[in-house]
C-alpha cells in the first residue's frame, strides 16, 4: 500500500505547491517508476515542460510586441509633427 500511497501523495503535494505558489512551473514529480504510478509522474513532468515552454514563448512575444508598440508610437508622434509641420507650410 506504501508504494501506491507515497507516489500519489507526492503528486497531490506538489499539485498544491503549484497551486498556491503562483504557479510555479519548474516544479517535476521525478518519479522514475515504471509502473502506472510512474507513468504518471512522467506525464505529468512532459506536460509540466511543455506549459513552461508556453509560458516562456508568451512572454517573450508580448516582450516582442510591448517593444513594437513602443516603436509603432514614436512612428505615430513623428508623423504627426511632420503632418504640423506641413500644415504650417501650406498655411503661410
């Protein structure tokens, strides 16, 4: 029963810990089992990678986008003074 018990345990365990600690993806079960129980734990570890991985892309492409939307807006302002400054010349 121990070796059934322990195994389901650290995987409620360390679900809780992602849980309640914002998250934190770098958390693995490591179970080396090749049983059901184990299986488990490698399943969960693979998903685990593959939504950190996510997470990091996310984060990189809104890095991306927050850095063109700065540039977007300075192409914007300098239109605009550029629109000014030929108004200006037309009006004269």
């Amino acid at each position: 029963i121990r070796a059934v018990v322990y195994p389901v345990r650290k995987v409620s365990e360390v679900l809780d810990q992602i849980a309640n600690n914002s998250g934190d993806l770098t958390k693995r079960i490591g179970f080396e089992g090749t049983d059901e129980i184990g299986s488990l734990g490698k399943s969960f570890d693979r998903f685990m990678d593959k939504q950190q991985t996510m997470v990091r892309e996310i984060a990189d492409a809104a890095g991306i986008l927050a850095e063109s939307s700065g540039q977007m807006s300075d192409a914007t302002e300098d239109t605009g003074r550029a629109f000014g400054k030929i108004s200006a010349v037309v009006s004269t």
